[in-house]
C-alpha cells in the first residue's frame, strides 16, 4: 500500500527524554523587506541583524535556530493584523514588526517524510540501521503558498555518519498508513545538529556558532 505522507517538513512531535513536551515556540523578528518566503515547517537561522531567515541549502556555516512555526504582521493594504503559517516575502506594513514563531529548544525532536528512496534505505531494516546517523535536508525553502506548510523532505541519499549533516535520525514513527519502505513518505524522528541554542551546536570546522550571519 502506497504510503499517505506528503512532504510537510520539520513538524514537532516532542522532546528528548523526560523533559515537558510543550511545543512551545518564541517569537522572534523577521525583517518586512524580507522578500524569502519561510513556510511552517522550514528550518531557519539567525542572522546579525537580530531577525531569522530561511537556512541556505544544506548551509553548515551557521547553527540552525530552530523550526518556523508561524507568523504575525500588518497587512500593508489592509491595515489588518494578519496571522498566517508562512511568511509570504510581502505585505507588511513597515511600520509594525513582523513577529515569527520558532520551534527552537535544541531537545525538540520533529517527524519528516523521506521524499526518495534508495535501494540502501528501501527495507525497515535498512532505514532502522541509520537511526543515530545523519541526513540533509531536501527542498528545505520550498512550500505551499496555499497551506503555507513546507514541502521540505529528508534526503535519504545524503545519510552518513558526518556531523554536519543538518539531521541526527532518532527513530521511525510508527504509522500503520506509512510503512511501505519501498516509496516516499516513511515518518522519520530527527532532531536538529548543529543547533544555535545548544552548547554542543558546534559549525563546520568545529567552532561552537555563537552569533549569526
């Protein structure tokens, strides 16, 4: 049977051992001129100015803040408070912030769907020995300008042992409607390396991320 996922990027489903499962986000700036459209479920990076952007493909010179949950701005046309999944690239009135909300406790752990399948990865017991290995992203920027959610995906042709993969695999989601091992859609656990927030959040070359872009 055909698996039911989609691609629907980093979505929160708990926390790292025993520590309360909240799903809690903070709220952060983006930029209004910022013309990157960041989709619910994006991962995304801090940058110098003090705002968050999108992260750069398979970018591992900057630690990952955390998962784009949502956003709040002024409508420039309407003068409305518009809350929406995703940030569009436009439309805010300059006058107001444009308030985000970001996944961003380095113990959250996420669900995304695989997206390709490769024949060392097309069997549960192949996918379940690359638990506490390392994957990218794919398609990690892109979304649904109609839903708003990400259609970002994990990568199985880039798991491997390397650190500074953007993907620590942590298990497989037991989901009787996605088990079919042999296309797209397997629900897999991950949490975020390289995080900004943490103090092992170490960036290529080693060095501990301590200030962005």
């Amino acid at each position: 049977m055909a698996n039911t996922n989609g691609a629907f990027g980093l979505r929160p489903i708990g926390k790292m051992g025993q520590n309360t499962n909240s799903t809690g986000a903070t709220e952060y700036r983006i930029a209004y001129d910022n013309t990157n459209a960041i989709y619910q479920g994006t991962p995304v990076i801090p940058l110098a100015a003090g705002v968050i952007d999108i992260i750069a493909a398979n970018d591992t010179t900057v630690g990952i803040l955390g998962v784009f949950a949502g956003c709040e701005y002024v409508s420039s046309t309407t003068g409305k408070t518009v809350w929406s999944n995703y940030w569009p690239g436009s439309g805010a009135d300059s006058n107001h912030p444009v308030k985000a909300y970001v996944y961003d406790d380095p113990a959250q752990l996420f669900v995304i769907a695989t997206g390709n399948v490769t024949t060392s990865w097309d069997t549960e017991a192949e996918l379940r020995a690359a638990i506490f290995s390392n994957a990218n992203f794919g398609g990690a920027t892109a979304g649904s300008s109609t839903t708003g959610i990400s259609t970002g995906y994990l990568d199985t042709n880039t798991i491997a042992t390397t650190n500074t993969l953007n993907l620590r695999i942590m298990g497989i989601q037991e989901d009787p409607e996605n088990s079919d091992y042999t296309v797209a859609g397997i629900p897999v656990i991950v949490r975020l390396n390289n995080h900004f927030n943490s103090p092992n959040g170490a960036i290529a070359g080693g060095t501990v991320s301590t200030t962005g872009v």
